[in-house]
C-alpha cells in the first residue's frame, strides 16, 4: 500500500490539460483583505505568497464579487466594472516561484448581502430569510428581472476573463452555501415560474449558462471549477437528488473539478454541522462524493473534516475524491502542506479557542481565524495564544449575528 506523501503527492491532471502538482488544495476562506474600493491589496498578495510557500498544489481564493454593487462583505475584493487586469496581477503573481496553481473564486452574494451594504439586494425571487435574527442582519430581497439574469451570467464571463488575464491559473463558482447561484437551485429561494424556475431543471439553468458564458471567456486550456451543496439540509429545500443530477450536467457541460459542500447561513453544515460522514473517515461530505462519483468522472475534492495523513490517503484510496480540500489548518499552519508531503505524522488543527456553547464557538472561530488570517498578511506569525476575549475585543463583536457575516466561501 503507498505511503500517505506519495499518494498527497501525486500529481492529477484535469480534463483540460491542465495539472495540479498534488492532491492538496486550500479551500476558499474569506479574507477580507480588499481595499475601500473592493480592490486586491498588498496585504492579499502576501498571505498568498506565504501559502503558496507552504506547498499546497492548488490554492483558491476567497469570494471575488462579479458586481462591486453586490457585496457579501465590506472588504470583499470585486472585478470592477469596467475591467482591469493589472489590478490583480500583483496578487496573481504572488505563486510565482512555486509550484502552486493559484485559482479564483467568483461569486456574486444574491440574498444574502448584509443591510449595510444593500438596502435591496436581489435574488432569484423576494423569499426572505426564515431565521428572525438572521433575517435582522440580511433585507428581502427584490426579485431579478430576466434582463438582470442575464447581465449577471455576463459578469461572471467579464470577471474570470479578467482574472485569468492578471495571471491566474483558473476559476472556480461558488455554487454553495446560500449565494446567488446557490438560491436559483434551491426550491426554497427560486420560486420562479418562467424560464429560469418551476422545476429543477430550470432551477440549474442559470449555474449550467454561467458555466458555459466563463468557458467562452477563459478558452479551453484554463481549469474552471465548481463549488456546490451536496444539499442545504432544510425540509423542501435542494436536495441530494437534484445535486446528484446537478453534478451530471457539470460533467457534460466540461468542468474540470468538483468540489463539494453543503449548507447555507440558515443551516451551516459547511461550518461543521450536519456532516455527512464518518468519524473513521473524517472527511465531511465524503459519502456524498462517492454517490458523486457513480454520475460524473470529473474530479472531485472533499473539503472540511481531514485531520491526519492517514484519513487523507484512506480518503484519495476510496476512489471517491480527486482532491484533498484544507481550510482554516491551513491558518493555523500555513507550512502543512509540504509538512505532509514530507511525510511527517502532522494533524490538521482549526486552533480557536472554546467557550463550549455551540453558536458561539462557531462565530468565535470564524473571528478567530480571520484575525490570524489578517496576521499572516501583515507579515506577522499566528498568535496561537489569542484567547476568547482578545478575539472578541478585536472583533468588536457587540452582536453575535454580526459575526455571520464573516462566514467562509
């Protein structure tokens, strides 16, 4: 049987053509690292430059918004409109020197855009959040007008163009976790009737047309990849069947990799609730994968729940997953990924601090991480010390619901 670092380090080539160096990837995690204006920063490049380092061969980005007018957060970077490539370079080029395929991740927020930043944000249909405390942070949205539809499948062609020309390597679209293409999948926030709802398969449209507008944009030598729920794991909402078919209509539409999550802010199994999994395996999502792998040959990664060498390579031996996503121990140890490659018995650790109530501890971690995130940017260690109240203070975190806004992508 191989050794954990030799099937980690195994190189894996995409239907594109292109090939990613190991089966190691960062997951998305949102950075909060943008300017006043939304632009890529010094800071951004540096905590890049510090992963890519670290030897993960795929490292992908937090959300980047396809409209500067529909932010999830404050400090989100976003493809301005009226494109300009040479602002990003900097940050694309911040792998340079390295193996390391530097990805994208491109976004658009839908619903779930907070009160500060959109009075009237937008959605496939005018569903509000069900959550009362959730739903004092985000406004009802406005329904989209079929015109709008379009213009936003057009920002995300304009958006990974744009990317691709600074330098980046290849996209991927955030179809989880409650954004925008996340609310035309589910039933529970896409309760159109025309040609872009009404049933599943016009509930994926708008994620198959925004795949294939991206594909005419990039060419066909650059990777794009895919980010969808396995589920959202609310009663009448999308389900693990439609993702299933869902992710057979990725396949024949020619994405190059998969990766697989679940949940949204009402129901947060991508912050490590609502597993679907075993301990033995660790991974989240991973029994979902191999369902994923009967429809489809694209390559598939698994995010969230790996902790030692040995679940990750029992993982990659199932044959369900292609790729090994990392999250936030890639916060807490920047340098693990070439740790592991290295063959050293290392665990994957998430580092933040417990006060033992649910709720709070899954806010306090986002806090957590973000904070050493912002560490590691300024050029400084993570602060392994940083305890409860510290993170709190820093925060500035008077009303726990403000914390949702930080969620990862």
């Amino acid at each position: 049987m191989s050794e954990p670092k030799e099937l980690l380090a195994e190189p894996l080539k995409l239907r594109c053509g292109a090939i990613l160096p190991n089966r190691l990837a960062k997951a998305a995690l949102s950075e909060q690292l943008g300017d006043r204006r939304n632009r890529p920063t010094a800071e951004l490049a540096e905590l890049y430059r510090t992963w890519a380092r670290g030897g993960a061969g795929t490292l992908i980005t937090g959300n980047v918004m396809v409209d500067p007018t529909a932010l999830g957060e404050p400090r989100n970077v976003a493809v301005p409109r009226e494109p300009d490539a040479t602002g990003f370079t900097p940050w694309a080029r911040s792998a340079d020197g390295t193996e390391t395929r530097l990805w994208v991740q491109l976004n658009h927020p839908g619903r779930q855009s907070p009160r500060f930043l959109s009075r009237q944000p937008v959605a496939p249909s005018a569903v509000p959040f069900g959550d009362r405390g959730i739903r004092s942070v985000f406004a009802t949205p406005r329904a989209l007008t079929g015109d709008e539809i379009e213009a936003i499948i057009d920002r995300f062609g304009v958006a990974a163009r744009t990317v691709a020309d600074a330098g980046f390597t290849g996209v991927q679209i955030h179809g989880a976790h409650g954004y925008l293409v996340s609310q035309f999948l589910s039933p529970l926030t896409n309760q159109r009737t025309d040609g872009w709802g009404g049933d599943a398969q016009r509930r994926r449209r708008f994620l198959l047309e925004v795949v294939a507008r991206v594909r005419g944009e990039v060419g066909d030598s650059v990777p794009i990849a895919v980010k969808l729920n396995s589920a959202d794991f609310q009663r009448g909402g999308f389900s693990e069947e439609e993702s299933l078919e869902v992710v057979r209509e990725l396949g024949e539409a020619g994405i190059d990799l998969l990766e697989v999550s679940g949940g949204t802010y009402e129901k947060a199994a991508m912050m490590g609730s609502g597993k679907a999994s075993t301990v033995r395996r660790e991974a989240y999502f991973l029994d979902y994968a191999t369902k994923a792998r009967q429809v489809t040959d694209v390559a598939l990664m698994v995010t969230g729940g790996f902790t030692s060498p040995e679940g990750m390579a029992d993982a990659l031996r199932s044959g369900a997953l292609d790729v090994i996503g990392l999250g936030r121990p890639l916060i807490v140890d920047p340098a693990l990924p070439g740790r592991l490659l290295g063959g050293e018995d290392v665990r994957a650790e998430r580092g933040a601090p417990k006060t033992g109530i649910r709720l709070a501890d899954s806010l306090l971690e986002i806090q957590w991480h973000t904070q050493q995130m912002h560490r590691v940017a300024a050029g400084k260690p993570v602060d392994r010390r940083l305890g409860v109240v510290r993170t709190l203070v820093r925060a500035g975190v008077a009303d726990p619901l403000n914390a949702f806004r930080r969620v990862r992508g």
